[in-house]
C-alpha cells in the first residue's frame, strides 16, 4: 500500500510538472521585422491541446499558415485555421510588416476582435481599412462599415478577457521612436500562467523612457516566482547598428541592458528559467546572423535565448 501510495504521489508530480512546464504553444507564423512579405511578425498563442489562438500582430498569416500545415502542426485547410482556429488578433502598433496580413487577408477571415490601444486601432481605422485604400471590414469608420472585425480599445494597465479563448490580456504602452507608441500584450491562462509579448520597442536610455522600466516592475513578481513562461521581445539590429539610427529597435547589447534591469528587480539568477523569444530579427545582408552570434556570445543573465522558425511550433 505504501510502495503504491508513493507511485501516486510520484505520478502526480510528474504530471503536474508537466502541465506546468508546457501551458502554452507558440505558432509563429512570421518573425522578421520588414523585408520579407511572407515571413512577418505574427505570432499564435494558446493553451495547448487546444486551437484557440489569439494572434500576437498579424504581419503574415496565410504564408505562415501554410508553413505550419507542412510541418503537420495544423491538418486543417488554411481558410478553416484563419477562420476558426484564430480568434481574435492583437495589433501591437501600426505599422505595416505587424498587420499587412490582417488586411489582405480580411475579405477570407471570420468575425473577430482587434484588441489594443486606442492609439493604434485609430491607426487601422483612419489609415487602413478606408474605402480609399481597402474596403472597410471593421464596424466603425468609412462607410459601407463591414462590421468583421470589432475594435477593442484598452488603455494602459487595462486587463480584459480574450473572447473565443479562456486567456485574459494586458496591455502595456512601449515606446517606438518617441514619441510614437508601441504596445505589450501580457497574456495569462486558467492556471495563472503567464507569456510576455512585446512589439516593436526602443531601449529606454534611447527613447528617453520610463516605458520598459514600468513593464519590468509590473512582470518581476511573475519572473520571481516563475509564472511567467516566456518573453517575445524584439532584437532588430546588430551591435554595430548606430544608436543613433535604431529607430525605436533593439541590439543584443541594449536587450542585455534592458534585462538587467528586469533581473534586479526580480532578484538574482531569476532569469535562467525564463526563455526569451527573440523577435523581428531584421534580414537584410548578414544582419541575422551577426545577432544571433552576438546573443549567445554574451549571455550573461544565462538566458534561454530562442530563435523562432516560421511554421515551427514553441511549447512552453
């Protein structure tokens, strides 16, 4: 009776565990940061097991798609996962290689919410889906409204349930070229487990910013007490790249900076367990290589550094 009693304790924690330690998968559907029109920044989150994704900006949707049916991710068609298996988007600022896909794409796609600031969701319906440049499939705006889609304005701090998912998300302001503005997601699942999802965002140093600053003391009790699974977080340029030229973008050596900070505020070797998704890795010439060299040649934090492939799933 003992000898099985342990069994099941053992069992128990072990199945725990794992449930823990792959709450959520990751489908990137496109990770570069402009250059490449099929491969863009457009990432699906969502518990797994299940296929109710919220899609973190939507720069590439059915090219990624496409990539994630090869690899056997998905065995549906690319219409039904567009239409059924996304269920709403998160558009982290407004510019084009992070919701190029959204609009081409609108006139296939099903009814769904555009979560984010009001600053950039004013973006999509002043600029974008206008009869002048698209056909409006949002429900304000130009005339004939289409009503497809339906803007969700949250501010700063503003937590708000995921509709077609069991999530909530929290939007945080980022800077992106001051003193234009970029946005996070930080999203959590019925286990109160956490992901990180940053757009485009310059350093504060660089910004003249408190933006990251306030980001990281709102998430270091997360990362103290290991809620907090992943961060997405861009890194454009590499070390050589002027700083006075990043335009609201990251090196290697100003992210180390940046997570620095995050680590004195969580508390020391916190950060070795949390896996960092390195996003928006700008392809032009030899740009993308020298990155990831430069990342993992100067890893003092010990980070997890992960490198996304289109169409290839991330559980964590």
């Amino acid at each position: 009776m003992v000898k099985i009693k342990i069994f099941t304790l053992v069992f128990l924690l072990n199945f725990s565990v794992t449930i823990f330690s792959q709450s959520f998968e990751l489908v990137p559907l496109g990770v570069h940061g402009g250059g490449e029109e099929s491969n863009l920044s457009a990432y699906l989150l969502g518990e797994k097991g299940k296929h109710e994704y919220i899609s973190l900006d939507a720069g590439t949707l059915l090219s990624g798609i496409n990539k994630a049916i090869e690899a056997g991710i998905f065995s549906d068609s690319n219409e039904n996962v567009l239409k059924n298996y996304i269920k709403a988007y998160f558009i982290s600022h407004g510019h084009l290689d992070h919701l190029s896909g959204l609009i081409i794409n609108s006139p296939l796609d099903s009814k769904k919410n555009i979560y984010g600031l009001p600053f950039t969701l004013d973006i999509l319906k002043n600029r974008y889906f206008t009869n002048d440049a698209w056909s409006n499939f949002a429900n304000e705006g130009d005339q004939p409204i289409l009503g497809k889609y339906t803007y969700k304005r949250y501010s700063h701090g503003e937590s708000f349930p995921i509709e077609g998912t069991q999530l909530t998300g929290t939007i945080y302001t980022l800077s992106h070229v001051s003193p234009y503005k970029s946005s996070a997601l930080l999203v959590k699942n019925p286990q109160n487990d956490y992901v990180l999802y940053l757009g485009d965002t310059g350093a504060d140093r660089i910004e003249k910013s408190n933006a990251l600053d306030t980001l990281w003391t709102t998430i270091a009790p997360l990362v103290k007490n290991q809620r907090l699974k992943a961060i997405l977080i861009e890194t454009s340029f590499e070390n050589g790249h002027s700083e006075d030229s990043l335009f609201g973008h990251l090196t290697p050596k100003l992210l180390n900076e940046e997570l620095k900070i995050l680590a004195q505020k969580s508390g020391k070797n916190t950060l070795e367990n949390l896996k960092i998704i390195i996003t928006h890795l700008k392809p032009e010439g030899n740009n993308i290589p020298k990155i990831k060299e430069q990342l993992l040649a100067d890893n003092p934090l010990k980070l997890q550094l992960i490198f996304p492939m289109q169409g290839e799933v991330i559980e964590l």
